[in-house]
C-alpha cells in the first residue's frame, strides 16, 4: 500500500495519503491511530515475545486473534482458544512474528 500512495501522489491520481498508507501497512499503529481519533474497534495489545503475548492474552480474555504486524490478508494470523494451546505454536508463529517485528 505504501507503494501505491507513493505512485498515486508522483503521477498526480488520488489515493490515500503516504502517512496514511503506512499506517494500514502496521496493524499495530493503524489500531493505535484509530483508537486515538476515537473510532471504536477491538480491544487489542502490540507484543514482542510469547511472555508479552501470554500477559495481553490474559489481559484481554481468551479466545483471542494473533496478527502478525505487516502480514496482508489473513497470512500469519491466528485464533487462539487457550494458552495451553497456542503455547505448543509458538514456536512456529514466534519466530514469524520475531521475524516481522525486527524488519
């Protein structure tokens, strides 16, 4: 998307906003911004390692979703029903998400 609203702008077409394509680029700073000028969503944390996942997910309430930051559509996104059952995928989605977050 980023890519697009640069393209737009350079050739003179409408389209959204460099500033605001970067946000839908980053799930957690769109969330942040929306949440920010007051328009209501889902209850949601940004984490970085399984301990803080493990902390929001307790916060927030089981079932919940893990996104990955930049991922587009619905690749690495995930349902979690329990700790005891995303515990065993970590390992998998972590190290995706480490991934993702490090870029």
């Amino acid at each position: 998307m980023p890519f697009a609203a640069l393209a737009a702008a350079s050739l003179g077409l409408p389209g959204p906003g460099q500033g605001a394509a970067q946000l839908c680029a980053d799930k957690g700073r769109m969330r942040e911004a929306l949440e920010a000028a007051g328009v209501p969503g889902p209850r949601f944390a940004r984490v970085a390692s399984f301990a803080g996942a493990s902390r929001a997910a307790a916060g927030l309430g089981y079932p919940v979703v893990l996104k990955l930051p930049s991922g587009i559509g619905s690749s690495g996104v995930v349902w979690v029903e329990a700790e005891a059952v995303w515990r065993r995928g970590w390992g998998s989605w972590g190290g995706a998400a480490a991934r993702a977050l490090a870029a």
